[in-house]
C-alpha cells in the first residue's frame, strides 16, 4: 500500500512540475510576443517621420481636395500635387499630416492637429489645392463639401487663409510657409458675382513666406501634366539645395516662363531669415 502511494505522489509530483513548466513556456512566450508587438508598434509610429530628430521642429499640413460636388467634373491635380509634395517634405525632414478630399470636418481636425504640433522653435508648412474663394478682401479655403449660394456662405464654409496664419503665430512658430493653389475658377463665385475674382492680397504676417498659383485678382487655368504647374516647378526647386525664398522665387519665375507670362504667381515674404530645405 506504502508502495502504491509512493507511486502515486511522484505522479503527482511529476505532473505539477511539468504544469509549472507548461504555464512558464505560456508566459514566456505571451511576454515576447507583447514585446514584438511593442517593437512593431514602435516602428509605425515613427516611420513616417523620416527623421525624428528633424520632424520634431518641421511640420506641415498638406491638403488636396478634387472631387467638389458643385464641380461639372473633379479635379484631378490637386491629389497628384499633395502627394507628390508630402513625399518631397518628408525627404526634407517634415512631419507631414496629408488630408485628401477633406470636408469642412476633416479640414476642422486637421488644423486642429496642426496647431497642437507647433511649438516655439517649429518651421510650419501649408499647403492648400483645390478651390479657393475670396470674400470680405480674406482668401478662404473650400472645403469639398461646402453649400455656397452667396458670400457669406465662404465665411461659413471655408478658412480663412490669414486666420491659419493668425493661429501659428499665436503658436509660436519659428517660421511660417504657406503654398496655396487655388487660384481656379470656380464653381461658387459665378452664384454671386459677374465673374471670377481669384484670390485677395494675402497678409503676410512676421516671418512668413506665401506663394499663390496667381496674382491677386488673377485666376489660372489647370494644365494637362500629373501635377498643376505651380506644384510641378515647386518640386524641382524643393530639389535644389536653396532656402524656402529661393525657391518660392524661383517657382515663380518658372510658371511665368511656362506660361509665357499668362500665370504669374505671387509671392510674398517678412521672413527674418531664410528657412534652409537641404535634406
């Protein structure tokens, strides 16, 4: 009988202890796979920075917006130009958020997280493609589900392009570039006025750099390339070696030469120093 228990307590004992060594395996194993999913979340996180470092101090909203209801038919640049120029400012060390046919909602957000990212030292870039509208001598965003019937419907609908300015500052930024195209005619202003008045003066405030698609006043026409012209001559700058105000210049030269002087597009500039874009 002592015999039989004896048998038995090592089976049992033989059994806790291979219990004990199933359960640490189980552990051991949900303890690396939370530490690769740890890793992996890690490496999402930061991967679209490009260089951490750098994107702590360069961040830019970049928004293209083409397929307007009102429109007879979408645009097909501004998508093209947003991704084309988000992929540019990254290799230049911005953190870019990209937002692509954004309703007033999604340009609400967006902002909003812009201006949470901007901090004393930040170079700030927007980047705006698609319609623009001017109402009450501002320049005004449209978002691609605005309802405009009359000119207090831009106010309602859009964003103002100075107020976005007016929020970096308030931010703190180091500096401030701001790239609109959108200078086209549109399917609003026709509802409330003669003809197409393009964009108003843009304000420029301290240490700023704005570079729109055409003159005040002017609109311009969309070209048959991947890209708008405007973008197109941006990025082969952007590739150059030279600062933000060389190469907003240089832009500007270019289109006016492209277009045999037909779009000549505005820049202005309060910059205190030029914003370096080498990679």
């Amino acid at each position: 009988m002592k015999l039989g228990m004896l048998s038995i307590s090592r089976r049992t004992v033989t059994m806790a202890i291979a219990s004990v060594g199933l359960v640490s395996l189980a552990i051991g194993a949900h303890a690396a796979l939370n530490k690769r999913s740890l890793d992996a979340g890690k490496a999402i996180g930061t991967d679209h920075t490009g260089s951490i470092g750098r994107g702590a101090d360069r961040v830019a909203l970049v928004i293209g917006n083409g397929r307007y209801p009102d429109a007879s038919a979408p645009l097909a640049q501004p998508i093209n130009d947003a991704r084309g120029l988000t992929a540019a400012l990254r290799t230049k060390g911005f953190e870019v958020d990209v937002v692509e046919d954004a309703t007033k909602d999604d340009m609400t957000r967006a902002i909003d997280r812009l201006k949470a990212r901007i901090k004393k030292d930040t170079v700030v870039m927007l980047f705006f493609g698609g319609y623009g509208v001017q109402a009450g001598r501002e320049s005004y965003m449209i978002p691609v589900d605005a309802a405009i019937w009359k000119e207090a419907d831009v106010r309602r609908d859009g964003f103002s392009i100075e107020q976005v300015l007016d929020a970096m500052t308030e931010k703190g930024a180091k500096a401030k570039l701001v790239v609109v195209d959108a200078s086209r005619r549109n399917p609003y202003e026709r509802r409330f006025r003669s003809y197409s008045h393009g964009l108003a003066p843009i304000t420029t405030p301290e240490n700023a750099l704005i570079l729109t698609s055409a003159s005040p006043g002017k609109v311009a026409d969309d070209g048959k390339g991947q890209y708008s012209v405007l973008v197109t001559e941006l990025l082969n700058n952007l590739n150059s070696q030279a600062g933000a105000a060389t190469a907003f210049n240089k832009t500007r030269n270019s289109v006016s030469r492209a277009s045999d002087g037909a779009q000549v597009p505005s820049v202005s500039s309060s910059l205190l120093e030029d914003v370096r874009l080498g990679g």
